[in-house]
C-alpha cells in the first residue's frame, strides 16, 4: 500500500531517523535531503559535493548528526539541527560505497572501491582504529550482525561475502556466494536462527545459514541486477529491490513469492525499514516511496 511519494534525482541510500518521522536520502546529484513523511515536505537539504554523487547517508542519532560517504572518497559529518559540517575525513581512495553505523558504540563502517573497509571511531576524533583487506573488487555493502556487535558482513563484486571480527581485525570465514558481483548483505533471524541474505548482479537473492555456512534457499524472479535486501525484524518479510524496477516481497519462513510492486520510478537502488511499523522505504531513479507491506 502506497503512503507517500517524494519525486527527485536517483536515490542511491536511504535510512530512517528512530524517533522524528524523517527519511534521509543521499542523491546521485551530491545532494542529501531531509524528508518528513507525515507533514510529506522536505525538512532539510543541503548540497554534499559539486560534481560528484553521495551514496550513502546514514543518522547517528545519538549525537544529532547525519555521516555521508562520497565518490570524493571524503567522510563529512554534519549536526542535522543545525547543518554545519562538524568534520570531514579523507577516508578512502575511490568511491565510498556504503557506511554503517554501529548501534551502541561509537564505530562508523565505511566501504569502498578502493576494496577496503575502515572502522572509525569518533569518541577518538574519528581516528580510523582498523582496516579490513582482503577483497579483491567493490565492497559494495558492510552490516554488523545484531546478535554480535562485534562482528559484521561485507559484500563485494568480488563475489563473496566476508565475516569480519570487529575487535581483532580478523576475518573470520568468506562465502564463495555468487558467480557475479554482490551488491548487499543483511543479517536476519527467523525463530531463533540466524541467517545472512545477499543479492547479486546474477539476478539473484541468496539466503545462507549463518551456521552451517550453506546456501538455504535461492531467490529467483528479477529480470536485473539485485541492488537492495532486507528483512524486516518485526515482520514475516523479506524485499528485494532491483534495476528491473521492481520490489518483490517474499515470505520469511517458506521463501515463496508473496507480491511483485512497480510503481513507475524506474531503477530501485536502496530498501529502509521502520522499526515498529509495517512501513518500508524505497530509493529509486525517480524518487523515494514509503509503503506499508502487510
């Protein structure tokens, strides 16, 4: 069901504020805005870079900031209250695919085409504490795994999926899960068991016992590369989002096909969820929808 939908330049992150009804967008434009979708206005924008796109944007909400990674391979961190930019880190070589921001404590992921992912520490002035090599493409996504803080998924054209540990540094195991690049890792658990769900150029959706380390279940059905995963805690849902331009919408538990949504704006790139609520949000080509899956 359709709640909201805000039109603009093609949306490459998403990521939902907890507690103030906000949608943060990083655009391809090197803009990031700010949308309320209850009054359904924009709240703030800003310009990030001239020329080149931001892909990530993510809320620290703990301190009022809003982080953004950028194909300037900078870091900038801003106060949302007020806008102004409170750091700015040369972070990486090449373009800063995706950050993560560690739930309790003060850590920021970053990943990049530089093949690298860096821990930043911003209790610390946002010294970079590690570095994790071992891909050999892209690192497309990183996500820390909520049963472990200290320990977090990355995904890579490579082809792999990495198991990292936060406080040695180390790699703890790799899945050879693709044939073609990987574009996005979530971690999720159904009953008591958790699992990993990555989505691929090969058209693609994997879901993997995170014990046993095998592939359970192969989500097939998009015409294009898969872009965006996610499983919603609360509900029995997993989606989908690929450059086919659609969302598809998957039962947790017997992985079977629940609803294919299209909604005319092109590419989707980027999936949020709302904790708490049935309500997703979507970044695409054209724009940002907000929609209730039930």
């Amino acid at each position: 069901m359709k709640e909201f939908v805000q039109t603009s330049e093609r949306v490459k992150s998403v990521d939902l504020h907890p507690t103030k009804p906000w949608i943060l967008a990083a655009l391809h434009s090197g803009n990031v805005c700010v949308w309320d979708y209850q009054l359904q206005k924009i709240e703030k924008s800003f310009k990030v870079t001239e020329s080149v796109p931001v892909r990530s944007a993510k809320f620290i909400e703990r301190e009022n900031w809003i982080v953004v990674g950028a194909d300037d391979g900078l870091i900038r961190i801003y106060n949302y209250d007020t806008l102004e930019m409170i750091k700015q880190i040369e972070a990486h070589t090449d373009f800063i695919r995706n950050l993560a921001v560690h739930p309790t404590l003060p850590y920021v992921l970053s990943a990049s085409d530089d093949k690298l992912i860096k821990l930043w520490d911003w209790e610390k002035g946002w010294i970079c504490s590690k570095v994790f090599e071992g891909h050999e493409h892209y690192v497309m996504q990183v996500a820390f795994n909520p049963n472990d803080l200290s320990t977090f998924a990355s995904a890579s054209l490579d082809g792999t999926l990495k198991i990292w540990n936060v406080d040695s540094g180390s790699l703890d195991f790799t899945l050879e899960a693709h044939p073609k690049g990987i574009n996005c890792v979530q971690y999720f658990t159904c009953g008591d068991k958790p699992f990993l769900i990555s989505g691929s150029d090969d058209h693609t959706a994997k879901i993997w016992d995170y014990e046993t380390k095998g592939c359970v279940q192969t989500l097939e059905g998009h015409t294009h590369n898969v872009t965006a995963v996610s499983a919603h805690p609360e509900l029995p849902v997993i989606s989908t989002c690929s450059e086919d331009g659609t969302v598809r919408v998957w039962d947790k538990t017997s992985y079977r096909l629940e609803n294919t949504l299209e909604y005319g704006l092109e590419r989707v790139w980027t999936v949020a969820y709302m904790k708490g609520s049935s309500k997703f949000v979507f970044g695409c080509d054209k724009g940002t929808i907000v929609l209730k899956i039930n």
